[in-house]
C-alpha cells in the first residue's frame, strides 16, 4: 500500500519544504503520515466543499496548493470557514496535505506552468533566492576520491544550474598523527602520518548539508573526517520567485492581452496602459506578485502578469511594462494539473482525482 508519507516524500523531493517563504505554513495540516492512502483528491483551496468531494471519492489525502492552516488555531469551534474545514477534516480522517511557496519557488513549479501555458522558452526564475547555498570542503585520500564522491553526489550535492556531479579537486599532502585511543586506517599511533590527499569542494542546497555530511562520513575512509562547511552568498538560480521567459515570435500589445485572455481562460484581465511596442520578455507571477515589478522591469519584460494588483500599484508601472492582473485563481487554477503530473510520474496506478469544486470566492458580472 501507499502512505501518505512516501506522497509527501515526492513532493518534497519537486519542492522541498525548506524553500517556502518563512510566512507560509506549507506541510501536513491534518492527519496522520503512516495512513495507507485510499485515493488523493487535487485541489486549489481546501473548502468545506471540497472536503465534503474527497468524502464522495472514498479520497483520503487532499493535496492543495493554499493552507487552509495559515495564521494558526488558537481554538476549534466551527466559527468560521477555517475551522469548519478542518473539523470536517478530521472528523472524515482526511489528511490534508500544503504544498504553497515551496511549489512557487522551485523551477518546475507554479510559474513553470504558467510560462509552459503561454508557450514562453528561455524561462528562467525572476527572482533568485540567497541564502540557500552551501559549500563543503573536505579531505580524501586520492584512492578514495571517487567512491566518496560518488556518495555526496547521490546524497543531493554537486549541482549547478543544469550541470550535476559538479566538484573541484586538488591533490596535496595531508599530514596527521593518530593519538593515544585512536584507531587509523592509515598509518601508526604516536607517529606522524603524511598521505597524499584530495582537497574536494563541492557545492550543496544548504537544506541537504546533514544528508551530505553524513553520507561523507559515511563513504570516507578515515576515523575522523576534516571537512569545513560554510554557507554561500551566492543565488541560487533554480529557486526564487516568480519567471521570466520569451515568446517566440514577438505580438503587439493588444494580440498578446487576446493570447493571454485565450491561453489562461480568462473572462476579465486588468492591465494598465498597453504601450506602443511589441511584446517579446514577459514576466509572470501566480498569486499576489506585485513585489516582483522591480525585478520584472530591470529583467527587460515588456509585460508583467500576476494577480492581487492594488489600484496604487497600477501606477508603478510608469510606461516602461505593461502590468497584467488576471486574478489569483485564474493564475494559479492550472497548478492542480501542475500536481496531477508531479504524482502521476510516481504514483502511475494510484486513485488521483482533479477537484472539480470551483473556489474562487471572486465572481465577475
Ligand atoms: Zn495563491
């Protein structure tokens, strides 16, 4: 049978839990991770509705995009929506399954789909995320290079943009002298040791750096291993917010808002002032993305797609983007067939159920 534990494993192995923003309250909200799974409904939002369709299906795993846990609960009462779901939840034992900003701010995540439904190429993230890379130097003796290596890349380390297995390595001589209750692989106690040893750097997601340090250790043949660990400013281009890509062939301003309009099945876009050139970069954010103009802008997009703009904010766009509102569920809405594929890959012959429960509580006359 499957757990609900080896769904969330291949999940977070897409959008591990250590990239949502520090607001967010993605993970399991409710239920219990060793629960063999009956089936696994798909959702946006998790309603009283939606709760209420995983019933019907016999689904016991609702995976949704939004928290329905999001400021916490101080109380279980039934006083509002929040509560009301989550008492239906757990009352069903359905488990109920967050995964927001971590799917935001993977590449293959969110915008993904939203450039991949506008056929955009070249995407790349908006807005890269620091503070998320690491570097391990360590020590090996050089007949052990490879196998220890071999051990840190399978452990998640060495990946640089599209290249994998990335490491430098440097020979030269490591010098030691096993004490007193020491039992070295190489060389004799209260004698000093000079061996000839590969300095290895490698590059690692922080999140990783206890699996990869363990699997060094692990995979190294000495009783102490001497590495240093140290965190990286630089940016991680795989993970941030947001995405940039190109059409391929460049639209005017107001055949792209047409294109958008089909593309996304929208009724309704806001927009401010089309401009008078073509529309070849656009930018685009799922959910509330204004923060992201200034990166847009100094990324060269001619338009800017997201949802939750405020009348003031409309301003910002000052005649040098196109800034494009098409609302939070319409730009998100396609984030369920987003999660469909992710757990199709793995769970081939599994019950998955799209939700056909409409939840934008936005309507438009
Ligand atoms: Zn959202």
């Amino acid at each position: 049978m499957t757990r609900i534990k080896d769904i969330i494993q291949h999940l977070e192995s897409i959008a591990p839990l250590a990239y949502q923003e520090s607001y967010d309250n993605s993970g399991l909200l409710t239920g219990n991770a060793k629960d063999d799974v009956t089936a696994v409904l798909i959702s946006l939002d998790v309603t009283e509705q939606v709760v209420e369709e995983a019933i019907e299906l016999g689904a016991n795993l609702i995976v949704a995009h939004h928290p329905i846990i999001f400021k916490g609960l101080k109380s279980l009462t039934g006083k509002n929506y929040v509560e009301r779901t989550v008492i239906k939840a757990l009352k069903n034992d359905i488990a109920i399954y967050a995964i927001h900003t971590n799917l935001d701010n993977v590449h293959n995540g969110v915008n993904k789909k939203i450039c991949d439904k506008l056929g955009l190429v070249n995407t790349k993230i908006l807005a890269p995320k620091s503070a998320v890379l690491s570097k391990l130097v360590t020590f090996i003796p050089v007949n052990a290079v490879d196998k220890v290596k071999d051990a840190m890349f399978n452990a998640g380390s060495g990946g640089i943009g599209n290249y994998s297995e990335c490491s430098f390595t440097v020979v030269g001589d490591g010098e030691f002298k096993p004490d007193e209750g020491s039992n070295p692989t190489i060389g004799r106690t209260g004698m000093r040791e000079k061996v000839a040893e590969a300095r290895v750097e490698i590059v690692l997601p922080s999140y990783l750096a206890n699996a990869v340090i363990n699997s060094l250790k692990n995979a190294h043949p000495y009783e102490e291993v001497a590495y240093y660990l140290s965190s990286l400013d630089n940016k991680n281009q795989q993970v941030g917010s947001g995405m940039i890509g190109e059409l391929n062939t460049q639209l005017s301003g107001l055949d792209f808002m047409h294109y958008l309009k089909d593309k996304m099945a929208l009724n309704v876009v806001k927009h401010t002032q089309i401009l008078d050139k073509k529309i070849k970069k656009v930018a685009v954010c799922g959910g509330s993305g204004s923060f992201l103009l200034p990166a847009a802008k100094s990324k060269g997009a001619d338009i800017f797609i997201t949802s939750d703009y405020k009348y003031h904010e409309f301003f910002d766009a000052d005649g040098d983007i196109i800034i494009t509102d098409i609302g939070h569920y319409e730009s998100e809405v396609y984030t369920k067939d987003l999660i469909y594929d992710i757990l199709s890959e793995k769970f081939s012959k599994f019950a998955l159920n799209l939700s056909k429960t409409v939840t934008n509580p936005i309507s438009y006359l």
